[in-house]
C-alpha cells in the first residue's frame, strides 16, 4: 500500500510505451480488413458523384471477388508498423502525462487537460508514425487499380525504400500536416472521451471497473471519434494516394482536397467509409484499451505487488 500522500507504483515508461504498441498491434490483426474497405471507399469515385461501392458490403465483396481472401489483408505489414510507431508514442505519451497531471490524492486531470494531453500524444505520434501510413494507404488502395498502374510493394519495408529511392524520403512524410491534424483529432476526441465515459460510467453505479466497462466506454469514444475525424481523415487519404500528374501533384494541399471532394462529390462524400471507420475505429479502440488494461493488470500483479 502506497504511503499517504505518495503515488502508488506504475510501470517503468518504456513499458508504457511498449504495452502500448502491443496493444495497438495487437487489435490491428483484428480490424485491418475493415481499414482496407474504408480506404477503399474514400478513394472511390474520386472527381464524379457515381459510386463504385453501394455499400461497405458491397465493397467488401468486391475485394474477395477480385483479390481473394488473403486481399483483405493487403497491407497488414504496414498497419502492424503503423501501431509500432504511431501507437507506441501516442498511448506512451497520454499515459506518461496523464499520470504526471494526476493529483498525489489520485484526482485525475479535468476534461480540458485530458484533451490537450491527447492532442499533444497524438500530434506526436503522428508525425512519428506518417511513413508507415503512406506505406497503408498506398499498399490498400494497389488492388483497384489497374495492373500496369499499381505500385506492387511487397511488404511495408519494400514501400519505404522504394518511395524514399524513386520519390524522395521528404514523400514518406507527405500528408503529415493533415496526419498530424487528424491524430490531433482523434486523440481529443478518443482518450480524453475514452477517460471522460469509463469515469462517468463508473460514477453511474451500474458498472465496476472490468472489461465491460472498458468495452462501453470505448464503443462511446469510438463514435465520438468517427463523426469529428472523418473529413480530415479523406483529405489525409487522398493526399497519401494522390500521383503526379504533367509533373504537378493532384491535390495543392488539404484545403484544395476538401474544396475539390464538396464540389464534385457532394458535401456528405467528406463522410465516406463512415461505417467501416467506425466498424474499423469502435472495435479496435475496444481492443487496444482491452489489451493495454490487461497488460497493466497482469504487469503491476507479476511485478509491482510482489
């Protein structure tokens, strides 16, 4: 039992970061499907009002038509290293801060302070994590293009060399500053409503802390998430993808990439892959918090109690 007035013991923070990778990674093997499909449906009739996908089912079925079933799958590596890099950071930092901003009573930060923690881990992160999402979204959107136009990266560390030696290493950073402003996004809206719902469910009586709780509080941050992140998330997208075209990129910059979608697509395209965002995010919230609980458990039984 922790002194009066002290902190209890935590886990050193290079296991923060590592349960956190894990943890990410780990929900990734899960979901990585659904992140293809939602990929797939941003960039779908890019330029016309005419949809290639009726519905995420339909897409989905139209990838294991096409591509078969190991087609889902296409750019597992790439999310794997995403989590590693992006996740690793993201869920490190919020938990060093988050600690460090706790009171020695064991009051926890105010909601403002937990969503400025959350924009500060994931704006980090994201800057750390922008080659491997390049690699992502350019290894899931290969399948609809034709044969002679696809880029055929083998594995994630094929993409990373390939676009550093034919594009330049600055192109694997290309898109940060939307990245960075998604992440910014999702992490006000996920770890701080995440924290903000398992308390408020808690304070409810009807819940005690397990994995019911974590599994409620993370469809909630979830929706969340999805309704406030999905327009920076298809200007992120389309700017990763986009080629040069008479040696001038497609899209000037995220501002341009809004205007042309609203214009040409309709204000509610901006929307696009709504269900397997949230069918992709809702569950692999749910699993990484599962996950990251879980190690932190077992951590502080095996290692701090005994």
């Amino acid at each position: 039992m922790a002194a009066s007035g002290t902190k209890p013991k935590t886990s050193p923070k290079s296991v923060k970061f590592l349960f956190g990778g894990l943890a990410g990674m780990g929900a990734t093997v899960f979901v990585q499907p659904l992140d293809l499909v939602k990929n797939r449906m941003q960039l779908a009739g890019q330029g016309s009002t005419a949809r290639e996908y009726k519905t995420s089912f339909h897409a989905l079925a139209s990838i294991l038509k096409n591509e078969g079933l190991g087609g889902i799958y296409t750019g597992l590596s790439a999310g794997l290293l995403r989590q590693a890099t992006y996740t690793t950071t993201r869920l490190g930092i919020y938990t060093v801060l988050f600690e460090r901003m706790t009171k020695p009573d064991g009051t926890p930060p105010n909601f403002l302070m937990k969503a400025l923690i959350g924009m500060t881990a994931g704006a980090t992160g994201a800057f750390v994590g922008t080659p491997a999402e390049v690699a992502l979204i350019r290894m899931t959107a290969d399948g609809r293009l034709p044969p002679d136009q696809r880029r055929g990266y083998s594995n994630v560390f094929n993409a990373l060399v390939r676009i550093s030696r034919e594009e330049g290493v600055t192109t694997l950073w290309r898109g940060c500053i939307p990245t960075m402003a998604r992440a910014v996004v999702v992490n006000a809206a996920q770890l701080a409503s995440y924290s903000q719902s398992k308390q408020a469910l808690m304070d409810s009586g009807y819940f005690v802390d397990g994995i019911f709780l974590h599994f409620c509080a993370s469809m909630i941050s979830g929706l969340v998430t999805t309704a406030a992140s999905m327009p920076v998330d298809i200007v992120k997208t389309r700017i990763q993808n986009m080629r040069m075209i008479d040696g001038k990129p497609e899209y000037r910059n995220g501002l341009d990439v809004l205007a042309t979608v609203i214009r040409k697509e309709g204000f509610f395209s901006l929307w696009k892959g709504f269900t397997p965002y949230y069918a992709r995010l809702g569950p692999h919230t749910v699993l990484t918090f599962i996950f990251l609980e879980q190690m932190n458990k077992y951590y502080k039984i095996y290692f701090l109690d005994s």
